[in-house]
C-alpha cells in the first residue's frame, strides 16, 4: 500500500518521515500494525497483513482510515 502522499505531514505534532515512522506512529496510537515497506526495498511503502479474521481486518481499515483523516 502507497503512503508517500502521506509521509512529510504529522500527526498530533509527530512528523511522518518515512514509512517506518508512519507505522510506529500508527502502531502506537491506533494499535493497528503494519510493516514498513522499506524492509523489502519499497520505501514509501506498507504491507497489510490478511492473517486476522475479517471482522479484525474491517477494524484496521477503520482505525487506518481514521489515523490518514487526522494527518495534518
């Protein structure tokens, strides 16, 4: 999933650099986990894991799609 569109904006005054710092932002403050792209080379990059039952997954989206609304 692409989220250069999101990296150099912040959250509550926490800037989003880069994807590893998107995800621990996103870690900490949603509790939603994702794994930075750049672990495989994709900088600007995130992997979603579909290893949760759907009703968990739904959720994620939920709590991802509000930490992208609160972007600043």
């Amino acid at each position: 999933f692409n989220i250069e569109s999101a990296l150099g904006k912040s959250w509550k005054g926490q800037s989003l650099t880069d994807d590893t710092t998107f995800c621990k932002v996103l870690l900490e403050s949603k509790y939603v986990a994702l794994v930075p792209g750049s672990a495989f080379m994709a900088d600007g990059n995130v992997r979603i894991s579909y290893s949760n039952s759907e009703e968990e997954i739904r959720e994620g989206m939920r709590r991802f799609k509000e930490f992208l609304s609160e972007l600043a």
